[in-house]
C-alpha cells in the first residue's frame, strides 16, 4: 500500500495507524489486513479460502477490538440449523399464532460476523445468509423486512466453491466481493516472530467509533477517479475478457467504489491506476485459473 499524505483527516489517520498496528502484529497479512479494512470502508464483505489457523479469525477479532460493536461467530456444518445463526422460535409469539424469531445474540443483530466454512452451509442457511449480505435485511418469519446493522462479514473456507455446487453456493460465493487466499506464513523471520512472541494481539494506539467509520465510508465514495484510472479499468476489463475473463455487471460496478475505498486508506485525494491494485480480488468468478489473470 503506498501512502501519500493530502490535508489533514483524522479519521483517515486512524485507519492508517490501525493498518500498520494490525500488519505488525498479524505476520505475512498485511493484504489481508489491506483487504478487510478495505471492505469496512466499502461496505462490503470479505472471504478468505486457506488452511485453518492461518489468523482469519485472529484479524476480525482484532479489528473488532478497535472498532467495538457486536461479533457473531459460527462454525457452519452441514448439520448446522437456521436456529444457530438467526434464533430460535419465539414460544411466546407461537402462543398469540405468530412466527417469530428470538434474534438475541445471532447473526441479524452483528455488527460484524465470523462465518467459518461458509460453503458448508444449508440451503436454508444460504437462503437467509444471502438477502442478510446482500441487503442487509433479513426476516423474523412475519413477513417483514428488517434491517441488520452488519458492516462487515468475514468468511473463511478451507477450499474454493467446485464447478458443480450449485446456483444457490455460486449467489453466496457472488455475494463476497473481496476474494482470496490465504497462506501459511513462508518466511524465515515470520516462523521466528510465530514461534517467540508470546501475544500476537495488536495493540492500538486509538479506536475509532461507529460514526467515524461511516465517515470514512462517505469521504472515500466521493473520492474522484482520475482519466488515467478510468482508462485503465476499462482497459483492464477488456483485457480480462480477452482472457474470458467476465465478470457480472454488478460485480464491475461494486468494484469500483471498493477501489475508491482503497485510495482513501492509501490517504489520496483521487483515485490514481495504482489503486487498482486491489481490484485483483474482485474481478474474476472461477477460483481456478481467474485469480491469477486478474492479479
């Protein structure tokens, strides 16, 4: 990530103290670290595909420690029920002949969200996980449209959606703009920190509220893009389809506030052909051989 310096905002200041506080403690993630705080700011969600214990959970939870707010955390299996993310039944409410469910504590009241194997979920699972993502509103079982206060999903998987998972896997795998791998940490010098440092927990210099995070998010979306970095997403886009590379319109559109997002954390004042570094995460939508074409 490189970082100019235009005039002065705080809050943008305390996303780039936390990005350094976060990739100095979480070793070999600094684009992990690049990629959730990107989506914070774009409003968008995160999946992460890699062995476990590679710290997808450790970096949640750690920007969790400085933002604040609500964490809702599973395990999906394929004996998971709807209950265990969006609440069980109300009794009371069956009593007076109505559906309702009891949301304390489960998925529709996060602020932010930990879903781990992700594609191991029920269809009725995905159902209600797809319009909570997407829309950012779920149903209680009356009927009524309710909106989550969710900011940020990050989900993590042991491998990639196969070929023949279905159009429901393939909506969800859809829904996560920002897609990568994860690595176990190769370095020498990394082994050495893992292995001797007794608390890989970043500590913060500050913390930045709710308010302040949606500031971010409405200075980075009036963020002007440059000529230059129009024309190269456009040409990028032409040459991805040259290599069948094509993914939907709304995933081309989404991509570009994610890039905005971007330049406002490298702290520009408009988004320059370099920020378009992060789009490598977002256009493409077959995990085999795409990724490494857009990169």
């Amino acid at each position: 990530m490189k970082l100019v310096r235009p005039e002065a905002d705080p809050v943008r200041e305390k996303f780039a103290a936390a990005r350094g506080e976060l990739s100095s403690a979480l070793i070999e993630r600094d684009e992990e670290v690049d990629l959730v705080l990107t989506a914070l700011v774009a409003n968008e969600h995160v999946l992460l595909v890699g062995p476990p214990g590679c710290g997808k959970s450790l970096l949640l939870d750690s920007v969790l420690a400085w933002t604040g707010g609500t964490k809702f955390s599973i395990l999906l299996t394929k004996f998971t029920t709807v209950e265990e993310v969006m609440g069980p039944v109300s009794l009371a409410a069956l009593k007076a002949d109505k559906y309702l469910r009891v949301t304390a504590g489960k998925l529709p009241e996060a602020d932010y969200a930990f879903v781990d194997e992700v594609m191991k979920a029920s269809s009725a699972i995905l159902n209600c996980l797809l319009k909570i993502l997407n829309e950012r509103v779920y149903d209680a079982g009356d009927g009524a449209a309710r909106r989550v206060p969710l900011r940020l999903c990050v989900a993590a998987s042991n491998e990639w959606p196969s070929p023949d998972t279905g159009k429901e896997l393939a909506a969800l795998f859809d829904r996560f703009l920002l897609r990568k791998a994860v690595s176990p940490i190769r370095s020498q010098v990394g082994r050495q920190k893992l292995l001797w440092t007794r608390d890989h927990a970043p500590k913060f210099s500050s913390a930045v509220s709710p308010a302040e995070v949606d500031q971010a998010r409405r200075r980075a979306a009036a963020l002007p893009w440059s000529d230059a970095a129009r024309e190269a997403l456009e040409v990028i886009l032409k040459e991805l389809a040259r290599e069948g590379v094509q993914p939907g319109d709304r995933r081309q559109f989404k991509t570009v506030g994610v890039v905005r997002a971007f330049a406002y954390l490298c702290g520009a004042d408009e988004v320059s052909p370099e920020h378009l570094e992060v789009a490598q995460h977002c256009l493409w939508d077959d995990p085999a051989e795409q990724p490494r074409k857009a990169a």
